[in-house]
C-alpha cells in the first residue's frame, strides 16, 4: 500500500484488512482505495497476452487515432486560413469512408504482428 499499489491477493484487497494493516489512511487516501478496491472486486480485469514486439503494437494503438486527428486538423486549419469554411474544410474527414480507410490502414499495421 505504501508504494501506491493494490493488493494483489483476493483476500488482502478488501477494505476491512486494509484498514487493519495498521497504515494510517487521511480521508482521501481512504476514499481513494475504497473505490478502487470495489472497481476490482466487481469488475473482470483484463491484461493482454505478451507476445513479440507488443510494445510496438500498442504505441499504433495508442497514438493511431490521434497523430490522425492532429494531422486532420492541420490540414483544416490550412483550409480555413486558405478561404474555405470551416463546414468546407472538414467535409472530406466526417464521413464513414474516412473512418474506414483509417480503420483499415491502422489494421494493416497491427497485422504485421500476427503470430
């Protein structure tokens, strides 16, 4: 508990034993773990399955989506300082096939790590 971390044990993540550690919890810290041992207790956690190169296919997932909306939005704000409206200028990224086209491009990336 002192290095910030839940117990890792089913029978330790309870409020009741955590309390009974002898650790001296402010109101926020008490409030803090409450919640989250409840989230634990009542939800199923999930952890990906290791495999080669996985750090490299989260960073695609983690930055896919937004590195595309960033350079979207440059490409808008071109547009409008060009003489475009802003309903103009983002026509071309608010349709499913955008949407698609990403999807499938960020899948293409993702497939390259398929066992």
């Amino acid at each position: 508990m002192e290095s910030g971390y839940l117990p890792v044990t089913t029978a330790a993540n309870d409020m009741d034993a955590i309390r009974a550690s002898g650790l001296e919890l402010t109101d926020n810290m008490e409030q803090t773990l409450s919640g989250a041992v409840k989230t634990v207790r009542e939800n199923e956690l999930y952890t990906p399955m290791a495999f080669a190169d996985g750090t490299a296919a989260r960073k695609i997932l983690e930055y896919s989506m937004g590195d595309q909306a960033s350079a979207d939005r440059d490409t808008v704000l071109e547009r409008i300082a060009a003489g475009q409206s802003a309903e103009a200028a983002t026509a071309e990224f608010l349709t499913d096939d955008y949407f698609e086209a990403w999807y499938q491009a960020t899948l293409a990336q993702l497939q390259q790590y398929e066992g």
